[in-house]
C-alpha cells in the first residue's frame, strides 16, 4: 500500500514540476474576433440576412391578423361550415407563421457558423504565431472556458490579447 502512495505521490510531483516548465498564456478570443473588420462585414451580411425572414414573418402575421379580426367580425353571419373553414385557414396559416420563424432561426444559425469559420482558421493561426513567438506551450481562450461554465482563476499565465489583435492588424 506504501509502494502504491508513494507511486502516485510521485507521479504527481513528476506532472507538476512539468507544468511548471510549461508557459500558459490565455487569451479573450471574442475580443479578439469582434475587433476584426471581417467581423463587421460578417455582422452585415448576417444582419440584412436576418431582416429579410423579419419582413417575411412580419408578412404572414399581418395577414394572419387581418384574416382572425375578419373572422371576429363576421362570426355572427357566416354558417358554422364557414367559421370551421376559416378557423382552419387560420390554423394553417398560423403553422406557415411557425415553420417560417423555424427557418429563419436555423437559416442563421447556420449562415452565422459558415461566416465564423474563416475567422476562427485566421484567429487560430495567429494565437498560434504568437505564441510560438512568445514561447507559450499552452493558451488558454477565456471565452470558451466561460461558455463551458469554467473559470480562469489562477492567472499565472501572460494575456494575449493584444499581441494577437496587433498581428492580425499587420502590426
């Protein structure tokens, strides 16, 4: 039992004194990415994208409107088939209204991952530069702990940020 302890005690030391060779950096990668300007490009396309399922809906749910206020209005001379036909017209329409905004939603979901993708390959290949050129063995991205629920506690490790935001300017 002594053996094992010992074992794993010094496993522990061995695996610590080689972290502490290593030099961390981290770095805020949306800062990052929100300072390029093919981000604000991205961001207006992804925008007018959006905008046009926005007046599409808004389309559909004016005419929606318009077709349940006609139907209040005439419930007290239309035949019961005729309420049942036009409550049916509206049910319908009410699903095109749904798959619409299910659409839109997925539809940018996706054109906004087909306009990170390059940004992400290019803020990639700078952290990368950087920390070859700084000597980093380990960056560490501060938004992406975040988004797991983890946080950087121990800063022992140099930011980035900047350099990597200078790179990318060509500075």
């Amino acid at each position: 039992m002594k053996k094992i302890l010992f074992a794993l005690w010094s496993l522990m030391m061995l695996s610590s004194v080689a972290m502490a060779q290593q030099k961390v950096a981290y770095i805020n990668e949306d800062s990052v990415i929100t300072s390029m300007a093919e981000f604000k490009t991205q961001q207006k396309i992804i925008e007018s994208y959006a905008k046009q399922f926005k007046t599409q809906i808004e389309m559909k749910q004016r005419t929606l409107q318009e077709k349940y206020q006609q139907l209040m209005q005439g419930q007290q001379t239309m035949a019961p088939a005729e309420i049942q036909e036009k409550e049916k017209e509206l049910q319908a329409l009410q699903q095109e209204v749904q798959e619409l905004q299910q659409r839109a939603s997925q539809g940018i979901n996706k054109k906004q991952a087909e306009a990170m993708e390059p940004l992400m390959k290019k803020l990639e290949s700078q952290v990368a530069a950087v920390a070859k050129e700084g000597g980093y063995s380990v960056v560490i991205a501060k938004g992406v702990m975040a988004r797991i629920g983890a946080f950087l506690i121990d800063a022992n490790g140099e930011d980035i940020t900047g350099k990597v935001i200078a790179k990318m300017n060509g500075q």
